[in-house]
C-alpha cells in the first residue's frame, strides 16, 4: 500500500473478525466486539446459516466494515451445484479444505468455476444492501495461484479493492501455538512475494501486514497485547475469531468452539481503546484507508434494491 511519509509514521490497526454469519453467537459477539471493543471489519460469510441475521446486524452498524469471506470449503454453493461441478462432492457440499488443496494440486478445479462461485458470493452481498469492503477467503485458500487469481477476478468485476495478504510477516514472542503449526505458518511465506505481486499488478491494495493465524482460538489478552507492542508503522491487519459457544456452534463443524468464547472475552474488553492510544496506535477500517483504492467495477452487474450501504 502506498502511503505518504506522515502517514507511514502511524501504526494503524484493522482487527478484522472472520466468520461473519456463521450462527447468530458469532455474529453476536461480533457486534458487541465492533460495539464495545477492538474489532473495526468483519468477513460475511455468504453461504452462512446465520447470514441473514449477520446482514440485518451490518445494516443497523455503520462502524464496522463489511467484507466478503469468500467460502469454497464448508457447506454448500450460492451458486447451483451444477454450476461448479468440481467444487462439490456428490451430496452438492463443498470439498474441506484439504480435498480442495488436494484436487487443485491435480489441476482438477477449473479457474472459471472458482470465479463463478466466487462471484455469486459477492453478488449475494450486494442483493443484501452490502457493497463489501474487502475480500479473503475462509481457512486462506486464496494461497493458492488459481484460487487467488479467480478472486482477483471476481472482486475486481464488483470494484473491491481490498485484499487480505494471508501471510504471518512476524508473530509476537511467545505466542501460544505448537512449534509445528509455528513452522507450517512460517512456510507458507514462500508464496508471499509471489502473490503479493500479482495482486498489485492487478490493481489491489493489501495492508502492510498481517497476523493472526498462529493465534487462532488462543488469542488470549496476553497475546494481544504481545502483539500489539509490536506493532510496526503502517497498516496491520489482525485477524481473529470472536462468538459465543451456543447450541448451534457445538452443533456445527467448526475445531474453533469454546476458543471463540476465548476471542470474543479479549476483542471486546474495553480498555484496550485508551491503550491503544497511549501505544501510538490508530485502530481503522479498510474504508477509512484510502477510498480512491476501489477499483473501478467491470462492470458491476445490475442490483436491486435496497441502496447500497457505503
């Protein structure tokens, strides 16, 4: 991201909550987390369960930005099955992530189904009064050249202009997490320069930085705050994963449950918006960044009402 002289002085934090729609105690737990604490952008899961009540709570919070969290690995298309084919197994559910690393590692997905899905999950957004402020995908797939690219795709066909950099530039010292997972984070930067490459030449803006994935579902307050001292200037973009451990969280398939219990005691506390201030740091939105970085849309398809949500 290009930045003026005074402007790269400043730390700038995105405390970005993924999972958006995911039940209604992790979209809860997102709105008291924008309300209340740190978390400044969510990532809407489209094909979500809880998606409705996720947009109706969008519509009510002009504070928190709204990005798409592009789905190719749990659940079920917006998009026809017939339509993406490759995608889905035989019961018209997506492939878990490591079927899809697996196929796309036997070029067995074709770029034009990723984009077509892709696209009906932004279009999804959009006919909900939605115009998303950023793109990622769920569990990173996006890593990967052909994901990447059909994303880049589909985001620059609705003018997104934001991107998430899915690599961990630094972790802070003694972050909980195995040396394992620590080592398999730290890998996948070898495909950082390469991606990060592709998405400028296509147009699209990325915060400088980005962490969180070691800390998944151990972000505790220690490990924020470890984090947040280290801090460089520019823009970061923390992720995390917020919610309340209901019956239809236990009910569903996701490994982060009472971890997310966890997130949403640490993203929520109060106190850390005066320190914060007193550490240098601005919390932001990707909307605040720099507006002139949507890209121009080619074309946006037609929508209906209701207006769009700036």
């Amino acid at each position: 991201m290009q930045m003026g002289s005074g402007e790269r002085a400043l730390k700038r934090l995105i405390v970005n909550a993924d999972d958006f729609g995911y039940t209604r105690g992790v979209n809860r737990a997102i709105l008291e987390a924008c309300r209340n604490g740190v978390v400044t952008s969510t990532s809407l899961l489209a094909n979500g369960p809880a998606f409705e009540d996720a947009v109706e709570i969008a519509r009510g919070e002009q504070r928190l930005d709204v990005g798409c969290h592009l789905n190719f690995v749990e659940g079920r298309p917006v998009s026809p099955a017939e339509q993406v084919p490759h995608l889905v197994a035989a019961d018209g559910r997506f492939w878990n992530a490591r079927q899809l690393a697996i196929r796309l590692l036997r070029r067995a997905v074709p770029a034009i189904e990723l984009e077509r899905e892709a696209s009906a999950q932004l279009e999804k957004l959009l006919h909900a009064g939605l115009r998303p402020s950023h793109v990622d995908t769920h569990k990173h797939t996006h890593i990967h050249p052909r994901v990447a690219d059909a994303v880049a795709r589909a985001a620059r066909r609705f003018g997104v202009g934001w991107i998430r950099r899915p690599f961990e530039n630094w972790m802070p010292r003694g972050a909980p997490g195995s040396s394992l997972r620590r080592l398999g984070v730290s890998s996948l930067r070898w495909f950082s320069s390469g991606f990060e490459r592709r998405m400028a030449a296509q147009g699209f803006s990325m915060p400088d930085f980005f962490t969180g994935i070691v800390l998944t579902g151990r972000l505790t307050k220690q490990a924020f705050a470890e984090t947040v001292a280290a801090l460089q200037p520019g823009v970061t973009e923390l992720m995390c994963h917020p919610g309340y451990c209901d019956a239809e969280l236990e009910e569903s398939t996701t490994r982060l449950k009472r971890e997310r219990e966890l997130e949403r005691e640490t993203v929520t506390d109060g106190t850390w918006q005066a320190r914060l201030r007193e550490g240098g740091v601005v919390l932001t939105r990707f909307a605040e960044m720099n507006a002139s970085r949507e890209l121009t849309p080619n074309p946006l398809p037609a929508v209906p009402a209701p207006a769009l949500r700036e």
